[in-house]
C-alpha cells in the first residue's frame, strides 16, 4: 500500500509545474512590427523557458541607396532584476544586400528602466558580429538603437527611437544600411 505522503511531493511538483507553464504562457508570444524612412521590420519572439525567448525578425531597408534585407533569429536570457529589464544573448543575422550577402553570429543585449512618467521606459539595445563570427561576404556588422516605449494595455506598447546598422563587407570601408528615427508597436499573447 503507498502511504498518502509520497503523494504530496508529486502533488507539488505537479502543481509548481502547471503554474510556471501556464504563467510562460500568459505571455509566450510577442509581434512588432516598426517603420522609419526607408525601412520596415517585423520581429516575433516566443518564451521556451522562464527567462528564455527564441525569436525571429525580418528587416527591410532602403537607407543605403540600395536594397538590403537582413534575415535573423535570437535566443535571448531575461534574469530578473528589480527595476530593469535586461536580456543578453545571441542573434544570427543573415544581410542579402547589393554590397554582398552572408551572415554571422552577434552578441548583445537590451536594457530598459522605467521613468517617471507613468507607463513609459526607456533603453538600448546593440549587437555586435566581429570578424571571427561572420562568414560569406560578410567582414563584420553592428547595430544599436534607443528606444522609449510606452505601455497602452497589458503586454501592448508603441514605441520610438532611433537604429543604426552599419556592415563592413569584404574589401570595402563598410556601408550604413539603416540610420534614422524608428516608430513601432508590440502586441503580446
């Protein structure tokens, strides 16, 4: 005969199990979508482990006097800390340009605090591919940004900022492939 206490650890862990599943999935899924100038982006990302997002982006851009495209997927760590909103992690961008195409593997970040102004935050964000993670034409590439978001219902904000992303391509001083002031939204499921 099995005792009732062996049922009380399995009772618990069950329960724990169920609740951090359900909370992930109170907001698993988020879409952006963001416009400047010259360009458009759309972004998507989804939570596969307490503090840990997978996601997937598409930006298209004009800025440089030619058509580029960049191509990327993320997988991004969210400790918590009061007060901020941090994530660290990598991205693989792929740039299909008039420059010349290939990807690589950047690391970086995001931080966010909020301000006095109620429901408004604001950050940074940047990724960096260095020479040694890169590959096809691709020499090295970076991008960064600065945001200020504002919060409209539970897990939907609209936000503006600025974002510059710049790629040196092999045998050649570099080209901005995207500079200016940015306008999005993000909705979350």
């Amino acid at each position: 005969m099995i005792k009732r206490s062996h049922f009380k650890p399995l009772g618990f862990a069950l329960a724990t199990a169920t609740f951090v599943f359900a909370s992930q999935q109170a907001m698993a899924l988020s879409v952006s979508a963001n416009g400047g100038k010259d360009s458009f982006g759309v972004e998507a990302s989804q939570t596969i482990l307490p503090s840990l997002r997978a996601g997937v982006g598409y930006l298209n851009t004009d800025d440089s006097g030619h058509n580029a495209k960049a191509y990327s997927g993320s997988l991004m760590f969210s400790p918590w800390l009061p007060g901020i909103d941090l994530s660290v992690g990598g991205r693989y961008q792929y740039q299909d340009t008039h420059y010349g195409n290939g990807g690589g593997l950047g690391l970086g970040g995001s931080a966010f605090v909020d301000t006095p102004i109620p429901l408004t935050s604001v950050g940074a964000y940047g990724f960096y591919t260095p020479k040694g993670l890169a590959h096809g034409d691709i020499d090295k590439s970076y991008e960064y940004g600065a945001q200020a978001r504002v919060n409209i219902i539970s897990h939907t904000y609209v936000y503006g900022g600025y974002r510059y992303l710049r790629t040196d391509f092999d045998n050649d001083n570099g080209h901005t492939l995207d500079s200016g002031p940015v306008l999005g939204v993000s909705v979350g499921f």
